[in-house]
C-alpha cells in the first residue's frame, strides 16, 4: 500500500530505476542462447543413464556426436570417390574441438560402409559437451558439409540434431513474437478501448520475459537449462504478465469511475487486484514446482525458468506496472475517449451498453451467469458431458521421448539421418548395449558363462545379433569365434555385448523387445543402455513420481485457492474443474498429435505423446485455470460479503470479471497458437494444447460449470471448519479482495 502509493506520486524516479536495470539485464538476456543446451529430455540415476556411463568410460561412445554421411554415384572404396573420402577424414580431425574419428577409409570397418557401398560414414567425437559442442558442430559442418567432387557431405547425428534445433527454436521464437504481438495488442484495444493503456500491459511482459531470459543465462553456470525453456517461458511470462497487468489496470478505470482521482485509483487498484495477482502467482508457482522432483532435466530447467517468469510477471504487475499507469492513465483516458467517439460515429457503430457504476460490466457474461444460476442442472451437466466427451480418447494415450522426428521431415539433417539409421544400424547405436560386471575375464567358468548368455541374448525373438569378446552370434548360435576386433568388448571388471536390433524398429516395439532381453535370466550383474533403454527407464521413473507431482501440485493449488477465498468447497471445486479442462484438452491431442486423424501437416505422426511436454502442458494448464478461478471468486467473494445473495453475487462477479477473462484467455490463447506454429513437434504439441486447454476453460467452465456448481452449492461455497478458519484469521488472510473482513465461515 504505502509502496504503491510512493510510485504514483514519484513515478519518473521508479521509471528510470526500473529502466536501468532492464538495461544491465538485456546484454545476459540477448547471449542466452548461447549457453542452452537442447538435450536433457531422459531421466538421471537410472539403470540406463548408469550403463551409458560405464560405456563411455570405459568402451567410448556408443554413437558419434556428430556425423557425416559421404555418399556419391560409385563406390566408397576405389577410385576418386576414396581419395575424396579420406581427405575429408583428415579434415575433419584437424578441426578444433575434434576427440576422435573413425572413417570407414580409416578403419576398413564394414559397418561405416552401406550395402550398395555408394555411401560411407565419418563419425566424430567432440571434446565438449551441450553448447560447447553444438558450437563446435557448427562450424564444422560449415566448413565441410557440401559438394566435394563427386561426392557430397551432409551431416547428422545427436549434437548436429540438437544443433538445427537450437537454430530452428530461435527463429520460431522470433516469428511467433512477432505474430502474436498484433493480435494482443488488438485484443486489449477492444477490450480496454484504449491505445494507449493497451500498450502497458505489453510493456510489463516484454520486461518480464526479458528478466527471465538474463536469469536463465545465469542458470547455465549452475544447471543444465533446455533451449526450450526460452520459447515456453515466453509464451507463459508473456500472457501472465499482460494477464496480471489488464487486471491492475481495469480496476483502476473501475475505482476512477467510483469518483477517485488517479493515485487512490490506482492505489486501490493494487490493494485489491494487486491481492488475486499475488496469489494467482503464488498458485502457478506451486503447480510449475510439481516438475521439480521429476529427475530429467528438461523438465527441471522448464520448471525453474516458469518459475522465475511468473515472479517477475507479479512483481513488474505490483511495482512497475502502477508507475506506468499513474503516469499514462489519465492523459489516455482522455484522449482516447474523443479518439473512439470518433471512431464510433465515422463508422455508426452504437454505443456499448454497460453498466455505468462498473466500466468493466458485460451484460454477455450477466446473462451467460443468469442462465446458468437459472438451470444449473441442465446447463452444468451439458457442459460436463462436452468436456467428458473431449477426454475420452485419454483412454487410449501413448507415451514417448523426443527423438530427432520433433525436426520437420523437409530438413536435411532429418533426412540424412533416417538414411544413416536405415544403410547403417550398426554404427547408427540403435541397439541395446549391455555392460557386465566381471571382476576377471579369465576366471574359470567366466569365457563359458558369456557364451552362453550370448547365445541365449541372441535367441531372443527381434534380437539381430549379439556380439561380444568371446564372438559373434546370431539365432541363437556362434557365427563366428573372437578375434583381435571383439576385444574392444573387454573393459576394467567389465565387458560389453552389442545387443543389436533390426534396421526400423521403433517404440514401442522397440521396448517390447527390451523387456524380453531384461528377462533373460544374467549369471553375473549387467545394466543395459542405449536410446531404447533410456526411454523406458525415463517413462517408468516418470510414471513412479507423477502422483507425488500430481498431489504436490493439486494440495498446492487447493491451499492457496482456501486462503484467498475461506470457502472449502470453492476450492476443490476450481481443482476439480481445472482437472476437467485439462483433461479434455490432453483428450484432443491424441486424435491429432497421436494419431493423426486431422491432416494437419507440419508433423511427423509417432504414434505416441512425447511425455515431457504432457507433463509440462498439465502444471501450466493447472496454473492457468485456477488463476482464472482466482478472479472470477474475487469478485464473487466481495459482492457476497456486501449483499449476502449466493445468485446475484454469482452474476455479478461474472458480469465484472467476464471481460477480463475474455480477454485474458484470449491473450494466452494468441501466444500460445503462437507457439503452436513452431517447427519442432513438441513445442507444437505443447502450444496447441494448452491453447485448447485455456479456450475450453474460458468458455464451459467458467461460462457455465463455475456458476452452476456455486449455484448448486449454496452457503456451502464459503464453508470452511473452525481450525483452518481460525488458522486463516491469524495468517492475516481473512480479507476480502478490498482488504476488509471477510464473512465468517458457515458451519
């Protein structure tokens, strides 16, 4: 209060502090890119992410960090074409950053050479990792990727993927800012009928995102952060921010119109609004801190950088924003009431019809709550049928993690590296590689032991082959004794066998054929790594801890939601209906993203919902829909506080609020079709989801289910037991949204 009331009468003085350091903030927010990597999307600690350490230490790579496939009209082997081949080798380990090559003309190794031995492979391994070697991918491939002779270069493998990707996510970033600032800006125009004052609330989310970016920067010190954290965080910060700032500021023109000038305007504003933002912040935190005791790092820099956005969305809502509108709302006011009085006549356009005591009053959203209090029965439970309807493909959900098919099929490293997958299933690591634990090889019994366990491994049903340091096998026999090549199996108290799959096989056939491979019995201990095995360790630890995420998050939401309103059943109600329209808008990605029945275009279809993003998609999509719920009840809560009238009340907070929530879903809904239109399939799905999410809850909900489950519950709404109403009095929360008393809790 008192802050707010210094800031409207010093607003030039907060303005330039607020500018400087948004100044010092933007060169870290610019070279944030940098420093993120694309990579992180599979779970720590486990079984999988264990061997794959053992591997690398003590084996190497299974798979080169970076690819070149060399492919010409003659064959790989004589000619010009080896001449070429070579050379191109040695260019590329005289490369800075380069560890290891391995080129077919270098090792003779048949596996780098395709069957029609038109194309061969030169695999690199990178000194550094995440954005040190995505750098160094980058200029290599500039320097060599390309016609060479009659041969032409062209690269794949995990970090050049992860390379397109950073690329591809940046240019999305850029496009879809600059395709969803008009329509904001339209949007709040229309709904605040003001140039002017419509730029404010932009203003506030570009400082937010731009904070967040300089933070991120500096996380990277500390923590692995996703490259995609930059273009959620965005989309989020970016709507929560003009969300938050168009709430400040309609209560402001509401207490203007009450009669007070433009400093009591716009301190109240901030006493009352400025409470529902901060527990609306407050609630999307604790629905982003669910992500955080999944153990993959995707998730975990996601959940970190949302939660530094929606903090600096509240506080650039509570400390920068009232600055801002002390010092424009008045003269905007003005100017903009001749400018669409004009604009109305010019065009004959009649005179909006709102109630003159509310600027904010829609006589849309009063008859949408009228009808609904009216009939809550039949109203209620058609809205419910919709939204059940919607969610009913759940049933049939499948799961995945993000492989190179997030890339559109158009671009050449996709292309190129579905071509090195199928001419070259050895050398691309698809298969399951085993480690052992064997303290001596040349034990009695040992050499026998690992035979057996091969060809055992090698009958299994969708194994390819197996080799290891006592041979090759295959179908369940030695096709061929060890020699000087298999001892690259034998590590330090630890061998390697290369369980290899069929050329194309894919999840979930992929983890079928895992299973059977964990099934046969191992005369000594042994962990499997491999892509295959890190997606399935990653969807059962995930699946192991979503209920603890889904009660850290839902009792989060559940408690805040009580303190701000002091009803119990209003509470589980907003989770409850949050639950509803998340699940029916998850429903609606399985037809599409799952299995493509809308011809869409743009994407692959997988068969399968990549998990992270689901995951991410139900905390924000959480968040949002109890930060509405938190607005809507405000309103309620002090116009039930004043007449004691469960009916009117509930039209009325309706009718004050309904624009705001128009508004504001629409904002999210504009910035996240905006993230919709990315390239990258996730990021896709993500955008498109949550934008469904937040339009079915803008409308069924909070249009019909909200009035007609309060209408239904009666006095019961605001009912609350003795110890948590005692409890709430003496935490200072039993305020109204106008910081006066609150009713005493029904019993």
């Amino acid at each position: 209060m008192r802050a707010a009331k210094w800031m409207c009468r010093h607003p030039w003085r907060f303005l330039a502090m607020a500018t400087l350091l948004g100044l010092a903030l933007l060169p870290p927010a610019i070279g944030c890119f940098a420093r993120l990597t694309p990579s992180g999307f599979t779970a720590t600690g486990t079984e999988s992410d264990r061997a794959d350490r053992v591997i690398e230490g003590q084996f190497g790579k299974p798979s080169a960090d970076l690819v070149f496939l060399v492919s010409g009209r003659t064959s790989m082997r004589l000619g010009e074409a080896a001449v070429t081949g070579r050379a191109l080798a040695r260019s590329v380990a005289e490369q800075p950053g380069v560890a290891r090559v391995q080129s077919y003309w270098d090792t003779a190794d048949p596996a780098l050479l395709s069957g029609d031995e038109r194309s061969a492979l030169i695999g690199v391994d990178l000194t550094g990792e995440g954005a040190q070697a995505v750098k160094a991918a980058q200029r290599i491939v500039a320097d060599l990727a390309g016609r060479h002779g009659e041969v032409t270069a062209a690269a794949a493998g995990p970090v050049w993927i992860n390379a397109e990707a950073i690329r591809m996510s940046r240019e999305d970033l850029r496009i879809a800012e600059m395709a969803a600032a008009p329509f904001v800006l339209l949007i709040l125009m229309v709904t605040l009928r003001s140039v002017a004052l419509a730029l404010l609330p932009m203003v506030i989310g570009v400082v937010s995102v731009s904070a967040t970016l300089a933070v991120l920067n500096g996380l990277t010190f500390v923590m692995p952060v996703s490259v995609f954290a930059v273009n959620v965080t965005a989309a989020l910060g970016f709507g929560l921010s003009v969300d938050y700032g168009l709430l400040v500021m309609m209560r402001s023109r509401e207490e203007m119109a009450s009669g007070a000038d433009a400093d009591a305007a716009v301190t109240l504003a901030v006493r009352s609004a400025g409470r529902a933002v901060l527990f609306s912040a407050v609630t999307v935190i604790a629905c982003l801190a669910g992500l955080l005791i999944f153990p993959v790092p995707f998730l975990r820099s996601l959940a970190v950088g949302g939660i530094v956005v929606v903090a600096f969305a509240v506080s650039t809502t509570v400390l920068v924003f009232p600055a801002l509108l002390r010092f424009g709302l008045l003269p905007a006011s003005r100017f903009d009431r001749r400018l669409f009085d004009r604009a109305r006549r010019t065009l004959s356009l009649p005179r909006v019809n709102e109630n003159s005591s509310v600027p904010g009053y829609s006589r849309v959203w009063a008859w949408l709550g009228t009808a609904a209090t009216r009939r809550p029965v039949l109203l209620g439970a058609s809205a419910a049928v919709l939204l059940l309807s919607c969610a009913m493909p759940l049933g049939r959900v499948q799961f995945g993690i993000v492989d190179e098919r997030v890339l559109p099929e158009t671009t050449q490293v996709r292309q190129t590296g579905e071509r090195v997958r199928a001419e070259f299933p050895v050398a691309a690591g698809t298969g399951l590689p085993m480690v052992m634990s064997v303290a001596d090889l040349r034990a009695p019994g040992v050499a026998a032991g690992v035979d057996r366990y091969a060809r055992r491994l090698s009958s299994v049903d969708g194994v390819a082959g197996v080799e290891t340091v006592t041979g090759s096998y295959r179908g369940g026999t030695r096709t061929a004794p060890p020699t000087p090549a298999h001892q690259r199996f034998a590590g330090r108290g630890a061998l390697l066998l290369d369980v290899r799959m069929p050329p194309g096989v894919r999840p979930p056939a992929s983890e079928r054929l895992l299973d059977r491979v964990r099934a046969v019995p191992a005369f000594a201990p042994r962990m499997i790594g491999g892509a295959t095995a890190r997606a399935a360790d990653t969807k059962r630890e995930l699946s192991r801890r979503v209920p603890l995420a889904a009660l850290l998050a839902g009792v989060g939401a559940l408690l805040v939601v009580m303190f701000f309103t002091g009803g119990l059943f209003v509470s589980f109600k907003a989770v409850a209906l949050a639950v509803l329209s998340l699940s029916a808008g998850m429903g609606c990605l399985v037809p599409v993203f799952q299995e493509g029945h809308l011809d869409v275009g743009g994407f692959t279809v997988t068969g399968e919902l990549e998990v992270s993003m689901v995951l991410l998609m139900v905390c924000v999509a959480l968040g949002l829909s109890v930060d509405y719920e938190v607005f809507l009840l405000a309103r309620i809560k002090e116009q039930y506080g004043t007449t004691g009238d469960n009916r009117s009340s509930i039209v009325f907070g309706m009718a004050c609020t309904g624009r705001l929530i128009s508004a504001s879903s629409s904002v999210v809904v504009v910035t996240m079709s905006a993230l919709a239109m990315s390239r990258i399939t996730s990021l896709k799905m993500l955008g498109t989801g949550l934008a469904l999410t937040v339009l079915l809850d803008a409308t069924l909900v909070r249009a019909l289910l909200v009035p007609a489950t309060m209408q239904l519950a009666g006095r019961a709404n605001w009912w609350l037991p003795e110890r948590l109403h005692r409890l709430r009095q003496r935490t200072g929360r039993a305020t109204d949204a106008r910081g006066a008393r609150s009713l005493p809790a029904s019993r």
